[in-house]
C-alpha cells in the first residue's frame, strides 16, 4: 500500500507555477485572480484565505472583492462584467455557494470562459466532454496530476466514480474517459453499489458521506481516491472513505487531510496561471 501524498506534490507544483508567473512578469504580464466571496459563511472565508495566501506565495496578484449577504443578483452580475473587461484579471472566481437569492447558474454563465479558472461554464465544461482544451475543474484537475505523478496507467481501467456533482463527479468522469479509462458513475439512486464499487480497479469517491466507503467497498490491489472532507463532531477531519480499514487492500490510496485537497488550489493557480500565457500570447501587457 502507497499512500499518495497531495502535500508534497502540491508544494512541487506550486514552486514550478511561482518559476513560471517570474519568468511570465519579466515578460510584462503579470498574472491576476479575482475572488469574489459573498456573505459571511465560514468554510468560504477559510477558503478564500487560502486562495489569497496561495496567490501571494506564487506571486499572483490577487484581487479581493468582500461582497455583503444581501448583495442583489444585479450588483455581483454588475461586479462580474467590470473584472470580464479588466485585462489585467485573468481569472474569476465567484466563492460557491452563494446566498440562496442569487441564481449560481446565472453567474457562472456571466463569467467569460476565458477567464473562468473554476471550469465550471457551460463552454468549458463542454470543451471537456468534447475531449477540447479548457478549463477543468480544479480537484479533478489535481487528481489527474496525482495519478500521472504516480505513474498510474488508465488505459483501460476500470475506474468507479461514486458522485455526479459538476464539481468533481461528471468532470473526473469525462477526464478518466478522454484518458482511455472505462468509467462507471455511482450515485445515491444506482443499484447494488457495493459490488459495483468491489469491481473497481480505479475507486473516486466524492459524496460527503464520511466513512461511506467500507472495507467491503474495494478490491484487492485497487487505487481509492478519496475526495471527501468532512468534519466529524470531535472536530476530526476525515474523508469519504474508512481509510484505516481501507487502506491495507490498496495499491495506492489517498488520506484525508493531505491527500485531494492540496491539490485544489495548487491547480486553481495553474488555471489561472494557464490564462495569463494565454494573453501574454495575444499581446495585452497590462
């Protein structure tokens, strides 16, 4: 059993991302991410400074906008389409989720796919199904670099997904198809999941369910990525899947925290870093 480690890896990206926005600004093109964060909630703060810190530490400008709850649908559209005509932002990334009198939908489709380093509009998210250069989303982007990092060969693999969120289900699944795998996605509605899950050579598991995944769940020798974080009552942090019980059948396996989540942001950074190049190749130095 491996244990895949997203810390390091992550760390190794960030440094050749930070090389490359250097060598990207020496150029006259500095790299910036605008985030914009809408209401109070807690999990949103603690990720937003994140992103921040991360942004600085790679040298990437990074453009805060602290909206209130009761910011109107109209007021962030209005945000939204200032930063889309603002050269010097190469991405927008509107902090999810959002009070619930804002139509997400409607601001994702309000950011110009170009600068949509979330990969969540419907042009990139096409692109991706497509087989097409876009913008990916970051975790399944992260996971896609974890599995390369470990040199793990996806052509034909029988890979399980257990979610169909946009977030990290329906993207990983289209990521592991365009990579030759054979893909089967899972969900709350599918029918007899334990024993579709224990055919797995390759098992994603994203529902937030902590310890969903069991014993019984996996194969011999399988490759489990565990996309959940999930915070338990005594304040632990642990994933979808019962890693301890888990993690002896494995060939590799990712932990919780430390695994998936790294990798979130080191590829939100590549994004945006992605777009940068992306404008310094059509001339706009601002």
């Amino acid at each position: 059993m491996k244990i895949m480690d997203g810390k390091n890896l992550s760390a190794k990206v960030k440094a050749q991302i930070a090389s490359d926005v250097a060598e990207l600004k020496n150029s006259g093109v500095e790299p910036g991410l605008a985030v914009i964060l809408v209401g109070e909630d807690k999990a949103s703060k603690t990720y937003v400074s994140s992103k921040e810190k991360a942004c600085m530490a790679a040298g990437i400008k990074s453009i805060m906008h602290r909206l209130s709850e009761n910011t109107s649908e109209n007021e962030l559209l209005a945000l939204i389409n200032i930063l889309n005509l603002d050269d010097s932002v190469d991405g927008i990334l509107v902090q999810l989720p959002l009070p619930k009198h804002i139509d997400t939908n409607k601001i994702l489709k309000a950011i110009r796919p170009e600068k949509d380093v979330d990969g969540f509009h419907a042009v990139n998210v096409g692109n991706l199904v497509s087989g097409l250069d876009s913008f990916v989303p970051c975790t399944p982007l992260g996971i896609m670099v974890m599995l390369k990092e470990y040199g793990i060969d996806l052509n034909g693999i029988n890979a399980v997904v257990i979610g169909r969120s946009n977030i990290v289900g329906k993207p990983i699944s289209s990521l592991l198809l365009n990579a030759n795998a054979t893909v089967t996605i899972t969900h709350s509605k599918t029918k007899n999941l334990k024993e579709i899950c224990a055919s797995a050579d390759l098992l994603v598991a994203a529902i937030g369910k902590p310890n969903f995944v069991t014993v019984d769940m996996v194969k011999n020798g399988a490759i489990v990525i565990d996309v959940g974080i999930n915070r338990l009552d005594d304040g632990r942090l642990v994933g979808d899947v019962d890693f301890n019980s888990v993690a002896p059948k494995c060939e590799f396996i990712t932990p919780v925290p430390g695994g998936v989540g790294p990798m979130t942001i080191a590829m939100l950074l590549s994004n945006t870093l992605k777009s940068a190049k992306q404008r310094a190749l059509k001339g706009v130095n601002l």
